[in-house]
C-alpha cells in the first residue's frame, strides 16, 4: 500500500455538476452567515450600551485587560505550533502529493484562517462576557432578577451566533470560490488550524481556570473569609480564569467542533457516495440544513426572550434555570421542523423518493439529543437534583471525604445514563440507514452516526450561548464583591441620581448567587454536547480513514478485527493515553494551585480593604506559567504519540483512534458531571442553606475544588483533543504509508521517544518538591 491508496477529498467532479439552485443556495447561505453575524454584533453593541456604575466597570476592564495579556501570549505559542504543523503538512502536500508550491501555500493559508477563526471568535467571546459580567453585576441593584438572566444570555447567543456564522461562511467559500481542484485540501487545511487553535486555547484555558479558581477557594477554608473577598489577591484572577477557560476555551471549541465535523462529513460524501450527482445534492442539503439551523436558533431567541420577559420583568423571584430549559427545548422542535421542510424542498427526489423523510430523521436524533442529554445532566448537576442534595446531605456527616464520594457516585452514575442516551439515539439513526440508503452509498450508518453529530451542532448557538452563560454569571458575582460598591459613601444617592433607581444591595448578593447555580448547571449541560459531538463526528472521519485504507471496504478488512493483533494492542494504547491524559492534566493544577496557594497565603493582608495590584498580577503570573508548561506538555506528548503510532501500523493507530474516542467520551462525562455536582452542592450550602463559613460548607468547598479540575480541565481538554488526534491523523497516516517499512518503523520509535520526554516532564517537571 502506498499514498495513492489514500487521497484527500477531491471536489472538481461535484463542481462539474453542481445545478443553478445548488450555486444559489450556497450563494444564499453567505448571506444568512452575514446576517448571523449582525445578530451576533448587534447584540455586542446592546450589552456595551447598557449602564453600569465606575466601581464595577473599572473591574471589569482591569479584568478584560489581563486576559488580554494572557490571549497574545497564547496567540504567539500558536504561530509556533503552526510551524510545527505546518512542516508536516508542507511535507505531504508538497513532498508526497506533489502539489506545486502556490497550492501548498493556500493550503497553509487556509490553515492560518483556521486558527485565526478559533483565537477571533475566542477573543470576542472573552470581550463581550467582560462587558457583560459587570453590566449583569449591575443591573442586579434594580431589585429584579430579570437583567440578571438576560444579559449573560444575551451574551452568550451574541458569541454562538457570530461562532457558527463565520465558521459555515469560511466553509462555504472554500466550497464556491476556491478552485475545486484545492478546495478539498483546503477543507483539511482549515480544519486542522481551527483543531489546532482550539486545543491549545481549550487546554491551557482549562488549567488556568482551576489553578486560580482552587487558589481563591481555598482561602475561604483557611483564612474563613467569604467567596470574592477584595483582600484575596486572587480573586482577580480567578476572575480571568473564568474567562480564559470558560469563555476563550469553549468558544474556540465550538468553532472548531463544528468545522471538523462539517469536513468529516464532506470526506465521507466523496469517498463513500460514488454517484457524483448524489455527491452534489448531498453537500448543498448540508450546508443549507447548517444554515437553517443557525436562522432556528436566532428565531428560537427572540421567542423565548419575549416568553420570558412577559412571565418574569416584574417579578422579585425567579427560578433562573427556567428560561434557559425553554430555550434549548424551543430551538430544538423548531430546528426539527425546519429540517424537514428544508429536507423536502432540497432533495425530494434523492434516491427512491424517500431519503429526503429519512435523512432528516436521522438529523433530528441529533438535534434532539441536544435538549435530551441537558435534561438529563440536570438530573446530576442541579441544585434541585437527588444527586446534589445527596452530597449535601453526606457533607454534613461524613465531610469532605463522604462529600468527594457522594460526587464520584453521581459522576459515574450520569456516564451510564447520558451513554444510554447517546446509544438509542445512534441506534434509531441506525435502525433508518438501513431504509434503502445502502443503495447511495458505502456503511450509509457511519454516515447516520455523522449526521448526528452534525444534529448535535443544529443548535451550535443556543448550545455556546448556555455554555457562555456560566462564566458571565460567575464573574458577575465577583465583581459586585470587588467594586466594595456598598462601601462608597452616598452610594444610593449617586445612583439614584445617575441611574435613575433605588439600589436593592440585599436582594442583588441573592440574585447573583443563584444564577451563579443556574451558570454552574448548563455550563455541565454543554459539556456532554460537545463531547458527544466530538466522539461520534470522529466516528466519520475514522470511517473516512478506513475505506481509504481498504479501498472501499474492498481489501485488508481482516485488519480490523480482534484477531488482528496490531489492531487489538491499538484498542489497549487509546485507553492508556486516556488516563495519562486525565492525570497530568490534573498535575498541572495540582502544581500550580500549590504555589498560588502559597504566595496568597504570604501576601494576602486582611487589615486592608483591597489586594495590591502587584500581588493579583503575581498570582496571575502564576497561573500563566503553569497553564503554559502543563499544555506544551500535553499537546506536544499527544502530536508525538500520533505521529508515532501513525508510522508504526495503520490498523494499530485505527484502534487506537477508536479507543481514544469511547475511552474519553466515558471518562469527560463523569469528570464533567461529577465536578459539577460537587459545585452546585456548594452552592446548595451557600444559597439555599445559608451555611457559608460552617464546617459542611468547608466539606462542600473541598468537593469543588476536587471537581474543578475534573470539569474545567481534564473533561473539556479531551474533547479538542480527540479531534485533533483523528485529523491530524489523517495525513500522519499518508505520510507513514508513503516510506518504506524500515524507515516509517525507525519514526515510529524516534516520535515515541520524543513524546515520552514531554510525558515525563508532565508530571516529574510539575511535581512540588520535596521539602528538604
């Protein structure tokens, strides 16, 4: 077997045939993707508007201007991992296919697009949760808690839609204006820029976020002070953390899910549909269905919007997740209907007349997997949840140990319902590719599995925006503790004066802390989506991988049985590469959460009213650098190791890529759902219970600090990384097929050696030492 065995995705003979409505349709799409971002900027220009006292915006840009300064760091380790990438790509391009050198450089230009889309949307998402924290902080002294939902809302849908609406317009103007000869290599181009962005950003967000959240927490057992405390100097960045893992990471996540499972699904069209015509109907009903997901979601906004606004506006009492439910389901049934028109109307006559009702079934499992499965994380993560309550209730008797227990028994229990969930509903997708699909196309179920994936992502808006929700709300709750607004003589006068209203202090703190439960609960509903989005879209492209290998299901299937050993040691390698993955991106919290911990307990001075901006900047510094050390790591360890076991079998590295997938879709679960139950019992103990500063919140306090890295870090960075690993596989695989077999088996062992180094370091480089 040789590289001609294996060819990217070739677009000239769909452009050939692609009719006059086909052209118009896609012409049609841009202009839906500019509309969505106006949607997008519209609501940017709203939330900057509104009004917001000095105290809390002088917060909220201190805030947004250090994570300015951690973001162009993160942008300058980019540039060079993409040379990295780049060279690798410039070798199977220009080295193995023989294009010529203009091609390459549109190829590595388009890349650079890709990871300019994952850090841009990143960037805006970060830039408007920082306005929209202290508008939301703010608007809370009106003594309604309407403005306290709205805002982070109105927020996070202003990201998801400007998110989807750039991706699908890159996409699509590689599909009608890149010459068809390019447009497929251009497609991986984009596809591994965007993965790479989104993995580095995703997990050094991650570690970030934790390392600081854990060091300001801690401060609360140790010290007795309360959450967000002015004096705490690491609060700030804590604050930044908030935003640089739970705004810049999913931001950059969600762009870069749903431009890889866009390409796995074009590759698997034009390797597994033989019939260009069926090519040609295929990929403009996919694109159309994208777009008329993201014309859903704005619809779906402004209906619950204006649901929610007549039912709460004048109310002093709501219950926050509420809303938020009605949206996700609201965007749901519309985006189903809507299939099915579209469906209709594009390709009524695709196959016997009946795979239009079909496909659009199949689609609908996944859109409605994205209102089932937050339903079902609500039943682990809620403050209203058994679960919850049941870690409450074994904090107040047992501690922290029966409280870290109780987390680890709702973690594992919500793995095996939300993977019940994900099974019936591929099996029903399943059970319709068997209706005469085979009659279009090659293994028609892997392609049902990807347009799952793809219904996943049909709510891609609403799904980023409830996502989004959770860093806004959080950071909310702190700055109204660090403006010390209710300390500034005349305060009520000023902004009776000003603002025109009385300011309600006492209700505002209630408000801010339980949506900051409503944040906790669907930043976990979002987690699930995304990961399940990233395993069975990976399920395509490992598709993609295997009929090239065995051109076309024809030959060397023998190869991927447990019989075939290479392929069964495989299955045994992405398991082990799990755990290692989970674990060292533990360590690097672990480690870095130390040394915060000791430099605030040093530095922290409770006689004054404020940190010093230089001990917040330290502890800032702090989280940089062990968020920097521990994602070169992890990301250079996982480049190697799939390099390595690319060269070292084909077969080995397909079960391998398999086992990776289902190994990290169980184990993101359970972290994800297991940190976030240990969360909202704390915030059971604080809002609910009124216990702050008790021995059971003290147990609560130590669960969240055990679940913070298990959700924000470990859980999250697993998806990106899945991703990669099978795109970047793709041409890693190409290139080992090309080189003899002595010469591929000596890279093999050379990038496994490589990749143990920074294994090592992942942990004997991060560990505390010893003290002498």
């Amino acid at each position: 077997m040789n590289s001609a065995d294996l060819k990217v995705p070739d677009l000239s003979t769909v452009h050939l045939i692609f009719n006059l409505n086909g052209h118009l349709a896609l012409m049609l799409g841009l202009i839906v993707c500019v509309f969505g971002s106006f949607f997008g900027m519209f609501q940017y220009g709203q939330i900057k508007r509104m009004p917001v006292h000095k105290s809390m915006k002088d917060v909220s840009e201190l805030i947004y201007t250090t994570c300015k300064t951690y973001l162009i760091q993160q942008g300058k380790f980019l540039l060079i991992l993409e040379v990295l990438i780049g060279l690798v790509m410039v070798a199977y391009f220009g080295w193995l296919r023989h294009y010529d050198t203009g091609r390459v450089i549109l190829i590595l230009i388009c890349s650079l697009i890709g990871i300019a889309g994952s850090y841009g949307v990143a960037w805006f998402g970060m830039r408007i949760n920082t306005l929209a924290n202290s508008r939301s902080a703010f608007a809370s002294l009106r003594g309604r808690p309407f403005p306290v939902y709205s805002i982070p809302l109105r927020a996070g849908m202003s990201i998801g839609m400007l998110l989807i609406s750039i991706e699908l317009f890159v996409m699509l103007c590689i599909l009608l204006f890149i010459s068809p000869d390019y447009a497929g290599p251009c497609f991986i181009g984009f596809a591994i820029g965007e993965s790479l962005g989104a993995s580095v950003l995703r997990i050094a967000g991650g570690i970030f976020t934790k390392i600081a959240d854990i060091g300001s927490d801690l401060m609360k057992i140790a010290l007795n002070i309360k959450e967000d405390d002015a004096r705490n100097p690491g609060v700030i960045a804590d604050c930044v953390g908030d935003n640089a893992g739970d705004s810049v990471g999913p931001t950059a996540d969600g762009f870069e899910t749903y431009g890889v499972t866009g390409v796995a699904l074009i590759s698997f069209i034009l390797l597994g549909v033989k019939d260009p015509l069926n090519q040609a109907q295929l990929l403009v009903w996919i694109f159309s269905i994208g777009l008329i997901m993201l014309i859903a979601s704005a619809l779906s906004y402004e209906i619950n919007h204006f649901i929610a606004e007549t039912k709460y506006a004048q109310r002093t009492q709501m219950k926050f997740e509420d809303p938020l439910t009605s949206l996700i389901w609201i965007t749901s049934l519309i985006s189903v209907a809507l299939t099915y028109l579209a469906s209709y109307i594009l390709i009524p006559n695709l196959g016997d007349g009946t795979i239009w009702w079909k496909l659009a079934s199949i689609i609908s499992c996944g859109t409605l997997a994205g209102a089932l499965i937050p339903e079902v994380v609500k039943k682990f993560t809620s403050m209203d949840s058994a679960f919850v309550k049941n870690i409450y209730q074994c904090s107040k008797k047992g501690g922290a140990s029966l409280n870290i227990l109780a987390g680890l028994v709702a973690g594992n229990f919500s793995a095996f319902w939300i993977g019940l969930v994900i099974v019936v509903l591929m099996a029903t997708a399943y059970f319709l590719s068997l209706l005469g699909m085979g009659h279009l196309m090659l293994a028609p179920a892997v392609f049902a599995f990807g347009l799952v994936a793809f219904g996943f992502l049909g709510m891609g808006p609403v799904t980023i925006a409830v996502d989004s929700y959770g860093p806004v709300s959080d950071n909310a709750q702190s700055i109204y503790e660090l403006s010390l607004i209710e300390s500034i003589p005349g305060i009520k006068e000023e902004i009776k004066r000003d603002f025109g209203f009385k300011p309600d202090f006492e209700n505002a703190k209630e408000y801010l802390e339980a949506n900051d439960g409503a944040g906790n609960t669907f930043k976990a509903t979002a987690k699930p989506v995304l990961i399940g989005t990233a395993v069975v879209g990976a399920t395509t492209m490992i598709f993609s991988i295997i009929m090239v290998l065995t051109k076309g299901l024809t030959v060397h299937l023998e190869n991927l049985s447990l019989l075939y050993p290479p392929f069964f040691l495989g299955l045994l390698s992405g398991g082990a590469v799990i755990y290692w993955f989970t674990g060292a991106s533990i360590q690097a919290v672990t480690a870095g959460a130390y040394h915060t911990v000791h430099y605030i307990k040093e530095h922290i001075k409770l006689d004054g009213e404020r940190a010093l901006t230089a001990d917040s900047t330290k502890v800032v510094e702090i989280c940089t650098r062990f968020a920097q050390e521990g994602m070169i790591n992890l990301f250079l360890t996982i480049l190697f190791l799939t390099l390595s076991f690319a060269c070292l079998d084909p077969f080995y590295f397909i079960g391998y890529l398999i086992s990776i997938a289902i190994f990290g879709l169980y184990q993101a679960i359970f972290m994800a759902n297991a940190g976030g139950a240990w969360d909202n019992a704390k915030k059971l103990v604080e809002v609910t219970y009124k216990e702050k500063g008790t021995e059971v919140h003290a147990a609560t306090v130590v669960g969240d600090t055990v679940g913070d890295p298990f959700k924000d870090t470990s859980a999250v960075s697993l998806n990106p990384t899945i991703k990669f690993t099978t795109l970047f596989g793709l041409l890693a695989i190409e290139i080992s097929l090309e080189l003899n077999r002595g010469f591929d088996t000596a890279l093999a062992i050379i990038f496994f050696a490589i990749a143990l180094i920074f294994l090592y370091r992942s942990f004997y480089k991060m560990r505390i030492a010893a003290d002498s």
